[in-house]
C-alpha cells in the first residue's frame, strides 16, 4: 500500500548567543481534543474491538466525516477536524489525540528515508512525514491518508511526545519563514526549542529566521547549536559561514 505522501517540513536552508526573549510563547497542545471531538468518536468507533482495529475505524470514520488532505498550513487538531482538512503534522496529532482519549495505544513515528526538496524562492524547504501509529503482531500500524499500513519498525523512527509538539511548532515558524514573516517564525521555533532543546532542525530552521529578521549574533548561535547536536551537519556548516561574512562586513561597513 502507497503511503501518504512527505508533508513535515524539516528545515528550511537559507542560501544566504542565546534565544531572544521574543522568542517565547505559551504552550499549544497541538493534538488536544474538544468534548464535542471525544463525544463523535465514542458514537463511532466501537469500544469491543482490539485496540488497532478501533483505531483503523477512528481514521475510517474521520476520513468518512471528509477530512481531506493538504500541504497546508499546520493547524490543532481542534482546528482540523472543524474545517476537515489537515497535513500530516495535524491528522498525526489529531489521531493521537483522539485514540488517546478513548483509551487507545497510540505514538508518533517518522518514516525513515531521505527528504523530499523543494525551492521556495531563496529557501530550500526539506520535507518528511509525521504520523500517529500503534503496535500490531506484524509491526507497526501506520495511521495516515493513505489508510492503515503496517510497515516494519526498521521503516519507522519512533519519536518521543516532546518531538512531536516540537514539529507542530516548527512547521508553523517554517510556514511563516515561507509568508515572509521572519518575527513570527523566530517566536514559533523559538516555542519548538523550548519543549525540545536538542531538535536540531528547528535550530536551523531558527538560525534562518534570526538572519532574516537582521539578529545575526543569536543566527550564529543557533547555527553553534545545530554544530554541537550534529557536528557533520552541512547545512550549519554554510549558514554559519555566510553569517560570518556578513558580520564582518558590517564591521567593515557599519
């Protein structure tokens, strides 16, 4: 079976000290559903099934309701299950969410393999794919767009809680890098850091916001950062280089 197709945005590389204290948001619990959300669920997925078959209904019947699939923009499961549309980010904690409050075994996986590439202008966007899943006899039960598939774990990456709201996070400050707004990028990713300080994407992902929006010293620090977590990291390595260059240039020309 075809899985859904790559829509967690990765890292976004610019061609081109310490977290601002803007860079500071309260917490969303990304996969949080409303009594309402609960109350549909438990009408449709029945409650004497083994745990993975209530979970292949769970996503039969949202899908049933017309939830559909698109690119964009991250949003709550709240959000997505109102207006019936998600990405991968979403629909993964959408299904968490819900299985959870039912009762269910569910966890948040990445599917192994390289990422997709896009260009955007002068950002190079790096994509992957996000998704609620549980255990079964043969493997692990993906749960996406593309239905319920079971796949071998060596496929899979399983990620911890934090990491998945983390990527929420993440994928918002990518999302308004790409609308051009590089302060409400820089306060999302810096939301991201905060429920995971080893995420190394969204330091890069940071690091490009910092430089677009002129704060080249903390764009520097984060690119360090990125260097300390994965010190084989290409992509650090060239922003932090370029970031270099321009902050000896305007020590040159102030």
């Amino acid at each position: 079976m075809k899985l859904a197709p790559r829509c967690l945005t990765l890292a976004l590389l610019a061609l081109l000290g310490a977290l601002p204290a803007a860079a500071r948001v309260p917490s969303v619990a990304a996969g949080e559903p409303t009594a309402a959300m609960v109350a549909w669920a438990e009408r449709l997925v029945p409650d004497d099934q083994p745990p993975a078959v209530r979970l292949r209904h769970l996503l039969d019947a949202l899908i049933a309701r017309g939830m559909r699939e698109i690119e964009g923009p991250t949003e709550t499961a709240a959000v997505a299950f109102e207006r019936r549309r998600a990405n991968c980010v979403a629909l993964a904690h959408l299904m968490a969410g819900l299985g959870r409050r039912l009762g269910l075994p569910v966890f948040f996986v990445l599917l192994e393999g390289p990422p997709v590439s896009d260009e955007r202008g002068d950002l190079r966007i790096l994509s992957g794919h996000l998704a609620a899943a549980t255990e079964v006899a043969d493997g692990i039960l993906v749960l996406d767009f593309a239905g319920a598939t079971p796949l071998p774990a060596e496929r899979l990456r399983r990620i911890p809680e934090r990491r998945a709201a983390a990527i929420y996070h993440s994928n918002l400050g990518a999302e308004a890098m790409v609308d051009g707004a590089g302060s409400e990028a820089v306060v999302h990713l810096g939301a991201a850091i905060a429920l995971d300080p080893d995420f190394e994407q969204a330091w890069l992902n940071l690091g490009v916001a910092l430089r677009r929006v002129g704060n080249l010293p903390a764009a520097e620090g984060a690119y360090r950062r990125v260097l300390e977590l994965d010190p084989d990291s290409q992509a650090a390595k060239r922003n932090l280089e370029v970031v270099r260059r321009l902050r000896a240039y305007e020590e040159i020309i102030p």
